[in-house]
DNA sequence: GTTCTGCATGGCGAAATACACCATTTGCAT
DNA sequence: ATGCAAATGGTGTATTTCGCCATGCAGAAC
C-alpha cells in the first residue's frame, strides 16, 4: 500500500462532543493523519482500540467514567503497539506522572495552541516522550528536588514526611499537625519545606492541593 | 441584502483553542452561520464584540482570566443587542442560574451533541433562552423544591465567591489569586472569610479542603 | 573508634498571610 | 429616596511561611 492509503490512524476518547470535533478537524488538516474513530467512555473506548488497533489513542484525562489515566492502563493492558497521549486542562504535573507511568507517552494541556497538538503527536508516533512546557518545568523541578521518577513520588519521603503529608492532605494546619504530634510548629514547618523540595511544588497551596488529591486516590 | 451575503454573526470566547476549533466547525457547517471571530481572555472578547458587533457571542463559562459570567455581564453594559449562550463543563444547575441572571440567554453543556448546540444557538438567536435538558431538570427540581437552591452550600456564594473559591479549589494562594483577579490581597482575605462563614468551617486549612474537593467533584 | 550520612527536631528573623473589624462605593430593588 | 447586598480594601495584631542553620541521634562506612 502507498502513504496515500496508509494514513496514521487515530482515535479521540473526550467526553466532550465538541472537544473532539475541535480535535478531529486539526488532526485532519494533517494529509498524513486519520481520525478513525471516537468515543466518551471507557468501555467504548476499549472496544474502539480493538477493533480499529489505531496508532495512536487521544485520551481527555477528565473522562467521567472513570478517569482517563485509568483508561490508560486498561488499553496497555490489552498488548497493542498504540501509542497513547493525554490531554487535560489540569496544569498541574501530579497528574502528568501519573499519566507518564500508568503508559502514556504523553502529556498536553487543552491550554495549549494547535500546532503544539500536531507536535506533541508527531512526537509520541515516533515514540518519544512529550510534556507541555509548563508542566514539564514541574517535573524538572521534582527531579531537581531530589532523584529520577521512581515508581511512586511518594516514594522519596521519610515516614514522618509521609505521615505529615497524609495530615496535611486531611485538612489540618500547621499548628494543628504540630499539636497533634506533639512537636513544635518548627518541626511541621521544615518538613513542609523539604516535602516542597522532594515532591517539586513552590508554593504551600500547591503542597496542599497535592496532599488532598493524594488522599482522595488511595483512600 | 440577500441571505447569501447576511450570515448570523458568531463569537467564541474561550481560552482552550481545541475547543474553539470545535465550535467553529460545527458551526461553519450551517450555511446561515458564520465565526466572525474568536478569543480567549475577557479583555479580547470586549474588543472583539465591541468591532464585530456579533449577533451571537458564546462564552466557556470556566474562562481563566475572571470567568465567564463576569464577561456576560460586562458585555451587557456595553448594550448591545448581542445575545449570549454560555457553554460549560459544569452540570450544576447552580451556573446555570448565575449565567441566566447576568444575561445570558442560554446554558449549554459540553457534553450535549453538536445537534444540541445548533438547536441552542437558534433557539438564543430567535431570542428565546435554551437550557440544557438535564440542567433543566436540575432547576425545576430546585423550583419545586420551594427554596432557591435549597441544598447546595455553595448556593449561597454570590459570584465572585464563587469564583474566588473554585480558584482555592484550583490550588492558589491568596496572593496568587489576588494577582489573577488584579485586587488586593486584602479583599481575597475577605472573601475568604466569608467563605468560611458561609461554608461553617473555622480554619483556612478546612476551607481549602472542602473547596478543592468540591473541584474534584465537579471538574 | 571515628567519620559520614540521613533523619527528626527546632530556633531565628524577615516577609507573607490569616484574622477580625470596619469603611467606602456601587448596583439593585422597593 | 431609602435600604440592602456585594465587592473592594484599609488597620492592627497574631500566626504562618520561608530559607537558613544548628543540634542530637541513629546506623553505615572507613
């Protein structure tokens, strides 16, 4: 077959109607890409990729049925070569990582203009990795913070980080994690800088929001 | 004139360019309607109404500088006879409300099908207001009810609560918010406190908890 | 045994933020 | 007109943040 015939093959997995038709029509100003099909939910989607093995998966990370990095781990799960890239309006790089290690090979911001949209799929075709700006300067800083992404960011922490963590992600103050603890406000305080450094966020409300989002997910 | 020549003529204020593309092309695709032009902050969408004198402008609600009901009423003072539709990722019946009362004429979800968004686009055009169907459930639930928006906690915020606690909710610091809205940091420490009046909690660090929940539930 | 390293602890001072109370202005409704 | 709600922001005090540094205390390395 000739590149007329053979075109790259993609499918869009957005819960949003018109998000996907926005995606479509700047994909199909593209003479070398396809947009074989499209889907809202998990389990069409499943069923998308298998009957179409596409080259590449679109996958809007807020799905309502589940979430989209779920979707992520079920479509490698079924053993295909496809490239997967995820878009999100959610700048924060906590949900990159997770993106990036549940199997995509790519992270997008809905912030960002068109041609970073080809780009960033010309760059996961090919195999490579691709981060919007923004988000990328928050994982640099993580792993400036400290060490190469391990399996679990959470991983770095000491257990009295970690536990100072979980009570921040409930909810309590400075001053109430300290009391609770039994130690001074000092001590809290010194764990949330190095908890800052290790988990790469600058602000404390930062640290706050991935405390919380950290809870809501295990429980 | 003819009806060749006299296209209806359509804005779209919205800060996600994909989803820009998407409402453009669907609405390309009647041949009566025509995207005389687009933006993505308030700022730009004022100029652009103000030189394009659109029949039709169509706001994302969840614009990031200020949001889009600010923009609703601000266009309104420019009195024009321009009708509004907002568009939005929220089912709450509470933006709705909040939309319909600043001036628009409609509220559409972006999970509806693009049918759906015709129909609301015509339906705003003859003048009429267009709700989306399962919204509109929620608000007649909410008139039957008897109470204005009985049980919703966060019915009680006026807009710029609102909108200061969904910022909250997004993980910014005072400061930062009070940068993005261009107040002082003094009149979000107010805010804050009314919040937490409002909400019944007694520490920031509650108030950030439940304002980025609420985020996760409906984001 | 000494040295090195990682962890928990917390003191210090400048800057930022929270907190409570209040004043002004504007818009809206009666 | 009068009254009310909303948004803005100023004041003064208390608290927290933030970066830097110091101590004590383990266990590992030499």
């Amino acid at each position: 077959m000739t590149d007329q015939t053979a075109k790259t093959k993609i499918v869009i997995i957005d819960d949003h109607p018109m998000m996907r038709d926005g995606l479509t029509m700047r994909i199909l100003s593209q003479s070398d890409l396809d947009v074989c099909g499209q889907a809202a939910t998990q389990d069409e989607a499943i069923e998308l990729v298998k009957d179409s093995n596409p080259d590449l998966v679109l996958i809007d990370i807020s799905l309502k049925s589940g979430n989209g990095i779920e979707l992520v781990k079920r479509i490698r799960l079924l053993n295909t070569t496809t490239k997967m890239l995820i878009v999100s309006a959610f700048q924060e790089s906590l949900y990159a990582e997770r993106a990036l290690r549940a199997g995509a090979l790519g992270y997008l911001n809905k912030q960002e203009t068109n041609e970073k949209l080809i780009e960033a799929i010309r760059t996961v075709l090919r195999g490579e990795t691709f981060v919007s700006p923004d988000t990328t300067q928050r994982l640099v800083a993580q792993v400036l913070g400290k060490k190469p992404l391990a399996n679990d960011p959470l991983a770095v922490l000491t257990d009295r980080e970690l536990e100072i963590f979980r009570l921040i992600g409930a909810g309590f103050s400075t001053s109430a994690i300290a009391h609770q603890l039994f130690v001074s406000t000092h001590t809290v305080d010194t764990h949330r800088e190095n908890l800052k450094k290790k988990l790469g966020v600058k602000s404390g409300a930062e640290l706050n929001l991935k405390a919380i989002h950290s809870m809501l997910e295990s429980g």
